[in-house]
C-alpha cells in the first residue's frame, strides 16, 4: 500500500493510504506521496536517518498543502509573505536565521524579523517541585 493526495486546484484536500489499483478507479486527480521523504530526501520508516532511497516529491503531502506540477513536489501553505521557497528542499525560509541563543522568539511579519517571545507569566519556581498558574492570585501554586 502506497500513500496518496487527492489535488484540487493543485490544494492537497485529502490523503489516503490504498493500493494503486484501487486508486486507479477514484474519481478527481490523485498523486503517490511518501511518508518517509522530506525535504528531498529519504528516510528509513520511522528513523531520522537519510536511507538513500528515492525521495518522492520532496515532501509528504499534507492537507492545506501544495502540489506544483512544474516541481512535482508538495509544499506547506506559505507562513509569511516574506518568506521564500526553496527549490531543493521545498520548504519555505525566512529572510534571516532563527537566533541560536536558546531563547525562544516569533516571527514579526511587519519589520521582518524574530522577536524575543516574552511569556505572559513570570517564570515558575526552579526546584523540581510541580506548578500551575492561578488567574486569581496571579502566582504559581505549587501542585499537590
């Protein structure tokens, strides 16, 4: 059995797994997609390690997502308009990295960069015990 996209308008709007055969016989246009390649490579099932088969369309299909004749590859929706497409790979990429300085930051659209993420709660107590927040206190309770 083989994975399949069902492309509307080139939208990925379904994906089935079948046998060829039966696939044959649906109605629409359906394309084979690999659950085991991304980003133009292919990995063992389930594995992180590239095995050197063949990658099919450079990504797995998803919902939502695009399927580019010209390319023969699915593509996620774009996330922002800055945002580019690339070729190899199929996946969209931002005008500048993600900071690697641990912290965790988002993507301002508007002056086009990563902004620092800033929590809405002060962090929680660091001594291996269990926290919730409480809206009413407005403090970390410690759980029991």
């Amino acid at each position: 059995m083989s994975h399949f996209a069902k492309v509307v308008d080139n939208i990925v709007v379904e994906v089935i797994v079948a046998d060829q055969d039966w696939v044959d016989g649906l109605q629409g246009t359906w394309v084979q997609t690999s659950y085991n390649t991304l980003g133009g490579v292919h990995y063992a099932p389930n594995s992180s390690t590239p095995d050197g088969g063949v990658a099919l369309r450079k990504n797995y299909a998803g919902i939502g997502y695009t399927y580019d004749a010209s390319r023969d590859a699915f593509y996620m929706p774009q996330p922002y308009p800055s945002w580019t497409l690339e070729e190899e790979t199929c996946f969209w990429l931002c005008p500048s990295p993600y900071p690697d300085d641990g912290e965790d930051y988002y993507w301002n659209e508007t002056n086009t960069q990563w902004e620092l993420y800033m929590s809405q709660f002060p962090p929680a107590p660091d001594d291996g015990e269990d926290y919730r927040w409480d809206d009413e206190s407005e403090q970390w309770v410690k759980l029991t």
